[in-house]
C-alpha cells in the first residue's frame, strides 16, 4: 500500500494488531466494515480533492466532475 492509503486506512480507523494476526508489520492493518466503509469515501473525497485542484480544468468544470465521483460511489455531499 502506497503511503497516502496507509494514512487514509489510519485515519478511517484501521490499525495493526499483532496479537489479533500473528503479523508484527505495522502497516499490517485490520479493520472492521465502518472503517472500511470511511476508507472508501477518504479515497473517493481523495479523488474529488485531486479534480478540484487541478489548474487545468474551469471551476465549474471540476464541481461537475466532482458530484459526478460523489455519486458513482454514492457519498453524495
């Protein structure tokens, strides 16, 4: 996992847990399904970030293209 998702997984909730998995990496990271439900909307927001900043697109544009993320993955904001 690159290091953006590993944040995003933590930050949804995962973590690791040695004693649970016998696995002493600590990007090793369980989690239960209202973590894993959170880490896909931080990707899906993620992606919608990238859209909205990017200079070559019109404001208007970048808003389109970012409702139109929310709701393909049904986090409609």
């Amino acid at each position: 996992m690159t290091e953006l998702m590993l944040t995003l997984a933590r930050l949804a909730g995962a973590h690791a847990d040695s004693r649970l998995t016998g696995v002493s990496d600590p990007n090793f990271l369980i989690a239960d399904m209202y973590a894993l439900e959170l880490f896909s909307q931080l990707i899906v927001e993620e992606c919608v970030s990238v859209v909205l900043n990017n200079s070559l697109r019109t404001d208007d544009m970048a808003a389109i293209i970012a409702r139109h993320i929310r709701q393909h993955f049904e986090f409609d904001n």
